[in-house]
C-alpha cells in the first residue's frame, strides 16, 4: 500500500526515535472533512502561528525553521480518497523535511 512505501510502517528507527527524548507532536485527522480541515489541524498541532497560510508551500517554510520533533499523522486511512490524497501531499512535505534536514520525523499511526 502506498502508506507503507511513504514510510508510515514501524521501523527499527522508529523505535530509535521513541526512545530519544525529543518533542513529539501527534497531527490527528480522524475528524478531518475537508483539505482546509487538514491544514488546519497540521497547524494547530505543529503550533505554527496563526498567520500560517493553508498550503503546501507554507508548511513547508514553517518546517524549515522547526525544531527535532517527531510527528505522527494519525487518520489517514479512514479519510476518503480524495482527502487521502491530500493528508499524503501532506506527510509527503514532512517527508522532505526529514530528508533535507533529518530534524522532523514523520510516522504514519
């Protein structure tokens, strides 16, 4: 399943990662409707300020500048396919993230 191929399967690191005190933030979107919905919570759960745009690109700057912090997207799968799309668009930057600064640790709950 593409979840999986995004890296959100429990790895060894994984457990690395849980064991090391760092922050850990849980962005939850069981209750997600709509995109604007997605955006909102990575925002509220991340503590980006409020002047934070609803976009792609937007997070992405913001994660620049974040701390050592692991984050769990919780939901994923129980959204429909359209909005899947875009809480993996999501997860995809956070990604990015990780591999261009290895300080954000994405894991798909």
């Amino acid at each position: 399943m593409f979840l999986i191929l995004m890296g959100c399967a429990q790895t060894e690191e994984t457990k690395v990662l849980e064991d090391n005190e760092m922050k850990t933030v849980v962005i939850d979107f069981c209750d997600c409707k709509y995109a604007q919905d997605l955006y909102e919570e990575t925002i509220k759960a991340m503590d980006f300020p409020e002047w934070c745009s609803e976009n792609l690109s937007a997070i992405w700057d913001m994660l620049k500048g974040s701390e050592e912090t692991i984050v769990y997207f919780k939901g994923i799968e129980k959204l429909d396919k359209d909005l899947q799309e875009e809480a993996l668009e999501i997860f995809e930057i956070f990604v990015k993230a990780e591999e261009r600064a290895n300080k954000i640790h994405p894991i798909c709950d």
